[in-house]
C-alpha cells in the first residue's frame, strides 16, 4: 500500500484490514490489524471460522495523537513497512482448513489466559484504549481467566447498579 491508498480509503470510508496474520500459538485464531479514521487502529482476534459465521471475535481499539505516529507504531506492531500491508478483504480467504470446536475453545481459553497475564502483545504509544466491557474486565483485573459464571454476573451487576 501507499499513503495515498490509506489517505483514500479512509476518504471514502473504506475500512480494510491491512495485516492478517495466523497465530501459530492459537490454532484457530488470527491477528487482523485495521486503520481506522481519527488516528485509530484496530485489532482483531478472530476465529478462523469468523469470516462465515460472524462470531468468536475480540476487537481492541487504539487511538494516538496523529496519523504519523499510528502509522509507525502500526509498522513496529505488524514488523511490516507501509509498502508491504495488504488490502485483506471477507473473501480473499486464506483458510486453514478445519479445526474441532473443542481445539478452538481451547485456542480462545489459552488466548484469554495469557490476555489476563498481558502477554499479548498491543501497538505501543497509544493515547486511549478500549475494547468490550468483558475484556476491560480482564485486562483491568477486576475479573480473571478462570471467573465463574455468577462472578462475572456479579459483576456486571454491580456495574449496572453503579451507573
């Protein structure tokens, strides 16, 4: 891609990821990273079975101060330069044949585990960020990998009652 490309997809509101990556530690799930407008990006954690069935995804959001410095934190992040992102569009479909939904639950628990001990690695230098009420949760430590259900539902509870 070319700055041009980037300054005209988000002109047009064109919002594709540009890096898609397979995570060898997680089977089943891949890294999807997207440019957004406002000097923000996105990350995705999705489901190779996603593309089809529109769930088992998690989406983290980060903003920065300018487009430069998304840009660069976005290449150091990705380990790719401008000139190497992709357009990934639902159906280019690179597909890595088929996993048991057992292996992909386990895939998402091992994913989530090393989420709650912040080994997943994030773009740096953002100004803001933010992604679901679950996974502020975690990532803020009010709620642990292995919560039970009446935890997490004690939880949201006490959210709901404290706004």
């Amino acid at each position: 891609m070319t700055l041009f490309e980037i300054n005209q997809s988000l002109i047009l509101n064109s919002i594709y990821p540009i890096d898609r990556v397979h995570l060898e530690k997680y089977g089943g799930i891949f890294r999807e990273v997207t440019i957004m407008k406002d000097n923000e990006c996105r990350v995705d954690f999705v489901c190779k079975e996603n593309k089809i069935s529109a769930e088992g995804e998690v989406s983290f959001y980060f903003k920065f101060r300018s487009f430069d410095e998304m840009l660069e934190s976005i290449e150091n992040y990705t380990g790719k330069k401008i000139s190497e992102w992709k357009r990934y569009f639902v159906d280019v479909g690179i597909y890595y044949g088929e996993l048991l939904e057992w292996e992909i639950m386990h895939d998402w628990d091992l994913f989530k585990c090393d989420f709650c001990r912040k080994e997943i690695e994030f773009p740096k230098g953002f100004d803001e960020f933010y992604c679901n009420s679950y996974w502020q949760a975690l990532y803020d430590g009010e709620l642990s990998y292995d919560s039970s259900e009446s935890e997490i539902n004690n939880y949201f509870r006490r959210i709901r009652e404290n706004t």
